[in-house]
C-alpha cells in the first residue's frame, strides 16, 4: 500500500515531505527504549553488558568510537534472536511504547498528518530501526507511511546491523529510493541531519537549542526555520 500511495503521489507531482521519527515525532529514542527493555528482561543478557561496560566505558569518551560501542550493546541485547523473532518483539514493544503517556510529540504528529491530508508524499526518514518504527506506525493506525530506517541482518550469534541511517547515510539511502532531491521540506530536531537539511527547499528545526541551530546556520548557509512542539 505504501508504494502505491508514493507512486500517486509522485504521479500527481506531490511535494515531498521527510520527517525525522525520534525527537520530532516522538519523545526520546525508541530503539535504545528498546535495547534497555531486552537488557532488563534476560538476566544473562544483562550481566554480559554490566561486564563489558566498565571495559568500554573510558573509550567513550572518544567520539568516533561512540557508535561501535553503542552497537556492542545492541548486539548483547539481540544475542540468540532471528529476524522473525525480532519482528515480534518489535511488534510487542511498539504495542507497550505507544501506550505510554507522551510518548508522541502531539504537534509533529498532527503537522504529519497535515501533510498527508494536503496531499504531500510523507517520508518518515531516521536512524530508528525499521520493524521497530513500522510497528510504531502500525499501532497508531498509520501503516501505510513510507519509511527508510535503519536496517539490521541475521548473523551468526543474532541479528546484526545492516544499513545505520544517520548523517549522510540518509541523504544516500533516499536517493536509493529514487527520490530526487531537492526535497520541499524536512524536519529534524538534530544537527547530524545537516546532510539531510541541506537538500530541503526548506529546513524546519524542531524543539532546537542554540547551538543546533547555529551548526545548522553554518551549514546551511541561511536560517532554518524553527517551530517548537510538544
């Protein structure tokens, strides 16, 4: 349904649309909610990660370490699982996530569907992981969203990453969906999306400091505009 719906609307010469999922439509991020969650379910997946971490914990400090120690934990906390048991407990998760109160920023999701109801091509475009973000959506009643999200592979030991979707891995991954840029609008909360941002006619910040705002500024060359939602 989903690229039914982005075929009319490229068809119709729709404007495109692309929002970043966590900080903009949604409070905090879901994935690492749900790394925590199976770390606090499996003792033995827990008690790996509270010995790795006082290993890893002073090469954090190192920027471009970050990430690969991030993945460490995502990795323990996915030890044993296969892609369809991974896909049920993302469903189950994003069932328990989107009963909690908040947990939706309310005026992104309305400027969302706003979107949708004038007729743009929505593209929800984040490092959130896919099976995770579409039960997101399918919770709520939006299943048809187009989305292009992170992506994970089964490996050996469990699944494991394939396609990490921040920086300028979205720009590339879009452009793999034969989206031609420039973009009409795209929304973020974050300056790693300055890849992102920079092929919008328009860049719309979201709940941004002030330091986000001038890398953005930096970057782009010209202000983007800033809207605050809660």
């Amino acid at each position: 349904m989903g690229e039914i719906a982005s075929a009319l609307a490229t068809e119709k010469g729709a404007r495109v649309v692309l929002f970043d999922f966590d900080g903009v439509l949604m409070r905090g991020d879901a994935f690492s909610r749900f790394v925590r969650a199976r770390l606090k379910a499996s003792w033995w997946r827990l008690s790996i990660a509270l010995i790795v971490f006082p290993l890893l914990l002073p090469f954090y400090a190192i920027r471009a370490l970050r990430m690969p120690i991030l993945g460490v934990f995502v990795r323990i906390s996915l030890l044993g699982v296969g892609a369809s048991r991974f896909e049920a407990l993302a469903r189950d998760f994003a069932r328990d996530l989107v009963g909690m109160p908040r947990i939706f920023i309310r005026e992104g999701i309305s400027a969302m569907r706003r979107h949708i109801v004038e007729g743009d091509r929505v593209i929800i475009v984040t490092g959130c992981e896919e099976s995770l973000v579409r039960a997101i959506f399918d919770a709520i009643g939006l299943p048809d969203l187009e989305i292009i999200a992170s992506q994970l592979r089964p490996g050996r030991l469990g699944m494991r990453k394939r396609v990490h979707n921040i920086g300028s891995v979205k720009p590339a991954q879009i452009a793999l969906r034969g989206i031609e840029e420039p973009w009409d609008l795209a929304y973020s909360d974050s300056a790693r999306d300055i890849p992102m941002l920079k092929r919008a006619r328009e860049a719309v910040l979201v709940n941004a400091d002030a330091h986000t705002a001038l890398r953005v500024r930096q970057a782009l060359g010209r202000d983007a505009r800033q809207v605050n939602w809660f």
